[in-house]
C-alpha cells in the first residue's frame, strides 16, 4: 500500500472509530454523551480541576466545555468548590453519583473493548497500543480539533 493509500485508510478508519465510540456511549449510559464522559474521567484523574482547564487540556472551545458542565452539574455528577490556593477560582470535582456512574461506564466501555478484541494475539494488543499512544502523542495532536465538540 502507498503511503498516501496508507493515511487515506487511517484517516477514514478513525472517523469510523470516532462514530462508534459517540454511538456507543449513548448505549452505556443515555444521559453520558463520550464529552461528558471524558470531562468526568479527566476530573477523577486530576482530583478536579477549573473548566477552563479542562477546556485547554482537550483543545475544546470553553463554550462547549460550559455546556457540558453545567448539565453535569444540573444532574448532580460534578460540583464546585473554591480552589484552596485561590478562593476566588472555582474547581470541578465528582460527586459520589458521578463517581459511580463513571465507574459504571467505565467498565461496561472496557469490557465492550475486551469482547472486540478478545480474538487478537497479544502481540497484535500490544503493537495496536503502542500505536495509539504514539499517534496520539505525536507533534501536533489534538491542534486540528482545536474548538470542536466531538
């Protein structure tokens, strides 16, 4: 295969990815859209954060980012707290419903991703994470998304 041939075939298998992943997290949880999802598992990693950080960390528009946050709120699986350096500054945290909830999606998400891949060889697992990793570290990843809400 070509090299242009190559990244042609990347570029539309990774536009279905993208479409399945929304789609399927629709399925796992109706309320939970995959930003919502991503928001939730961001503050569980940081221990919580302000929306504007989570704003720059995922190259998303800050208006997006305050959609998603107030209907997060509204359902009760974030709260707000003031920064303890600055009380002026708001932080992001989860809730023990929001916890719950993205402990739930979660595994219902991974146990999706064990059931499709669960025919691949290790070696093929391993290769394919490496993979991702690498793309998605690369220079200039997330720069094209930059303002977008999916």
């Amino acid at each position: 295969m070509k090299p242009a041939d190559a990244v042609e075939t990347i570029q539309r298998e990774m536009t279905v990815f993208a479409r399945r992943a929304r789609a399927a997290a629709g399925r796992m949880h109706p309320e939970l859209s995959l930003v919502s999802y991503t928001l939730l598992g961001h503050l569980e990693e940081s221990g919580g954060c302000r929306a504007t950080d989570l704003a720059a960390h995922y190259a998303l528009d800050k208006s997006t980012v305050s959609r998603q946050v107030a209907a997060l709120e509204r359902a009760g699986l974030i709260g707000r707290r003031p920064d303890a350096d600055d009380q002026r500054v708001q932080v992001l945290h989860l809730t023990e419903a929001g916890r719950r909830i993205l402990a739930q999606v979660t595994e219902s998400r991974r146990a999706a991703f064990r059931e499709r891949l669960e025919d691949w060889p290790a070696e093929d697992l391993a290769r394919f994470a490496d993979y991702l990793v690498r793309y998605n570290a690369g220079p200039g990843a997330g720069r094209h998304d930059q303002g977008r809400s999916t």
